[in-house]
C-alpha cells in the first residue's frame, strides 16, 4: 500500500473569533461552542483525539485523559471567510484581497448580458436565504420560467430553477454561461447550482453543482499530480478547485455520503491524497441557525470517525480541520471569520502533540507536500516533524 494522507475539511468548523474578526462583523462567534450547549451534541471520539485541548477549546474538555492525537488551531491569513478562499489557503494560496460581494445584488449590465445568453428572464437579484427565495419566488419562476438569481454575504451567483421547469443540465449549462460572465470585477468565487423540486413551498435537491474561479496559482494538488501522485476530491473539492490538479472525484450528497466515500478511498490501495469536504454543517445549519442540527452533525461524523481510524496503515495520515466558522448561534446567518481546528491521527502521529496556533491554513497545504517529501511551491510551513517527532 502506498502512502496516503486523508484531509477532511468539515465545512464551517470554526473555533472562535480570530483577532480581527469585528473587521467581518463577526466579534465573538464560535462555531463549536454554539453547537456545544446543545443536548443533541457528543464527541468522545474528537475529544480523544485532542480535539478539545486546543487552544481556545479546552473549556469543553469533559475529562482528564491524554489526547492520542495531535492537535492545534490555524488562523486565516487570506482576506475573506469564504469557502473557496479558505480552501485554496489550506492548499497553499493566501489571497490578498477578498473575492467580490454584491450585497445590492449584481450590476443590471450583467444581468442583462446573463439574460441575453440563456433567454430567461431574471428574478430576485439580491442577498436572499436560499430556502427563502424559493419559497417567496418560485411561484412565480413556476408560471414565467425565469431564474432565480441571488447572492448572500459570500462570493456567490446562485441559480435557483425548478427541475420541472429548467431541466438539471439546462440549468448547469446557465451556470457555465454565467461562470463566463463573471470574471474579473464581477469574478465571484462561486456560480451555484440550486434546483428545487416538490409543490410550494418547495424543496431543494441533493443535485447542487458550484462553479469556481480557476485557482490563481498552483496548489498543493497541482504539485501533488504533476509529480505522480493520486488527488482524490470527495464533495465539492473538485468544484472549488476547478478541477485544477484533481486526478479524480466523486460528488455527495450530503455528509452521510461524503463520509461513505471517504471510507470507501480508506479501502483503496492508492498513492497520495484524498481531500474530502464534509458540507452539511454549513449548507444545512450553520446557514439557517440550526444548532440542534449543527450539534447532530458534528456527533454523528463523530461516531463514524472510529471506522475511519482503523482503517489508517503504517504510513498513513488523517488531518481534520475546517475552512471557516458559520455560528449558528448569532444573529447572522453568513460564515464568521474563525480560527480553524487541526487534529491529526495515524501510527506516526505522536500523541499528545501540540501544533500550536499556526499563522495560516497553508501550514496544512506544507505538510501534506512534506508528507511525501516535496517541499516547497505554495505558501506555508510544514508541521510535520510536530506530528511525528522527527
């Protein structure tokens, strides 16, 4: 078997507010402890791990016994809170200014270039819960055929059309126009996919698609393939990245099929990595201000996490981390700028190790190319001899 590192973003994670977080409007949010205070929430597998002697986290340590994993937290370097940022960062890319936002809703010029290009009409145009845009629009989207257009505090187009009125593939090929007309000034991280289904108030399907921005430079997983390894993205890993730099994927439903795919890589006799987004915590919770549902989710990756650790080998490697927080606690229902979590298991992991509080996501990114002995070309430094001890 070769050498293999599993990375699993769980999408939204965050730990608490980093320092300049009232830059954002985030001052004192905390994704973990919101989700904590429920009665539905429980991570003995996480907490074993080290997950709660993490800087900042510790106050949620229900017992005394010695972590056998290894631990810290990274701060964001990038501007921004988004999920492509976040991700490219831990793949080694510290972006300097953040990705556009609309929060008036897009330019009229681009709209009507949109409209031209599909032949639909555009409703809505404005920041809009994604569950609530439907709801208030889709009657009238089901009677005129044209397509929901909305954005939120992130960096996102989002095309919301009824599979009965706008076919899936006729509604990602309109998401392939408008990822051509968003570029530059108007280049926002992501177009979205968001059909629906049902009667009113209608709901949303598992068949989402994102469209990201190529990456501006070569990541972690360029460097990876150029050089002969395996990347497998699970999830969105392949939209956010563009498939820059991804030997092959697979897209999930949800975290339930995300974790089954990761499991499913686990058995696999590969060479390389296995990037995997676990994103129900932010679509499904953090976003509505669900912290029951948040809570569940994060208990029930806990529970499945023991038949992922049996099936590590010798030179294998399980990184845990996030790409930003999404409080469901707060009034806000937007990311919150967040410190990250990182624990890490395998047979070479020394327990007990603490990382520290790390200066970038990229540090991530570094370890991984120095797992296989690459050292170098992306941003970041390497914790690796932390983990190990050499």
């Amino acid at each position: 078997m070769g050498r293999r590192v599993f990375l699993v973003v769980l999408d939204s994670v965050g730990i608490g507010a980093l320092p300049d977080a009232d830059l954002y409007g985030d001052e004192g949010s905390n994704t973990l402890a919101a989700a904590a205070k429920s009665k539905k929430f429980s991570m003995p597998n996480m907490e074993r791990l080290g997950l709660f002697d993490i800087e900042g986290v510790k106050e949620l340590k229900s017992g005394n016994a010695a972590p056998e994993g290894a631990f810290g937290r990274l701060r964001e370097a990038s501007k921004g809170k988004d999920t492509t940022i976040g991700h490219w960062e831990i793949a080694g890319i510290i972006s300097e200014h953040p990705l556009p936002t609309f929060p008036c809703g897009f330019p009229q010029d681009l709209i009507l270039r949109f409209s031209e290009r599909t032949g639909r009409k555009v409703l809505c145009n404005k920041p809009y819960s994604g569950t609530e845009v439907i709801r208030d629009y889709g009657k009238e989207h089901m009677e005129t055929g044209a397509l929901i257009v909305y954005t939120s505090a992130d960096s996102v187009f989002q095309i919301a059309a009824h599979e009965s009125v706008v076919p899936v593939e006729e509604l990602y090929r309109y998401c392939e126009i408008a990822r051509e007309l968003c570029q530059d000034a108007y280049g926002v991280g992501r177009i979205i996919a968001r059909p629906f289904e049902g009667e009113y108030p209608f709901q949303r399907t598992s068949r989402r698609h994102d469209y990201s921005l190529q990456p501006p430079q070569r990541t972690m997983l360029n460097i990876l393939s150029e050089s002969g390894y395996d990347v497998i993205g699970v999830g969105k890993i392949n939209d956010i990245f563009a498939g820059s730099g991804i030997t092959e994927f697979v897209r999930t439903s949800g975290n339930e099929d995300g974790i089954r795919q990761m499991l499913s890589c686990a058995d696999r006799d590969f060479n390389g990595l296995c990037f995997v987004n676990l994103v129900d915590f932010d679509s499904k919770y953090g976003h509505r201000n669900d912290v029951d549902g948040y809570a569940e989710a994060l208990s029930f990756f806990d529970a499945q996490l023991p038949s992922m650790l049996e099936k590590l080998g010798e030179n294998d490697l399980l990184l845990i981390t996030a790409d930003h927080g999404c409080d469901p606690s707060t009034p806000s229902t937007d990311h919150s700028r967040e410190y990250v979590p990182l624990v890490a298991a395998g047979p070479s992991v020394r327990k007990g190790a603490d990382i520290g509080t790390r200066s970038s996501f990229a540090d991530t990114g570094a370890t991984v190319l120095d797992w296989f002995g690459i050292f170098g070309g992306i941003e970041g430094i390497s914790y690796r001899s932390e983990l190990v001890g050499k």
